[in-house]
C-alpha cells in the first residue's frame, strides 16, 4: 500500500478548517465577497514518541486540536468581522 495522506476539517466562521499532514490552512469570505487565506505548519510538540502511548496520544491529539480549533476561529470571525 502506498504512503496514505491523512486531511481533516472544520467550520469556522464563514469558511473551513483544512488539516493536512504538514500544514493547516483556513479559508474564510471576507465581508466584500473575496476569499482570504491563512496557512500555517502543523504543531510538531504532539509529535514523537509521546505519540506512541496510546491513552496519552488521545490527549495530546484534543489539546492540539483545540489550539488550533481556537486560533483558527478567532483568526475567521476577525477577518468575518
């Protein structure tokens, strides 16, 4: 089997969330009508062997979802706004 690319998503305000393996990137419509574009590395401090440990991965994936969950809603509704 090949290498597997793993993306994941979510809304943010008016537009979406886009995770991918090395990199995130958030699209949000500004007030005008035009798209701005927001992309940005992925947190490498969940990473490595820590990652390993199952109950221990499971916490570290929550808490760098939820910064970047944060960050990108906060960056969505200012430029929304």
């Amino acid at each position: 089997m090949a290498d597997r690319q793993f993306y994941g998503g979510q809304a943010v305000m008016e537009g979406v969330l886009m995770r991918g393996v090395s990199h995130i990137a958030v699209a949000v419509r500004r007030p005008r009508g035009d798209i701005a574009l927001r992309i940005e590395p992925v947190f490498f401090w969940s990473a490595g062997r820590l990652r390993r440990i199952p109950f221990l991965r499971g916490i570290l994936i929550l808490a760098e979802t939820l910064v970047v969950g944060m960050k990108a809603l906060q960056w969505s509704t200012n430029v929304a706004l």
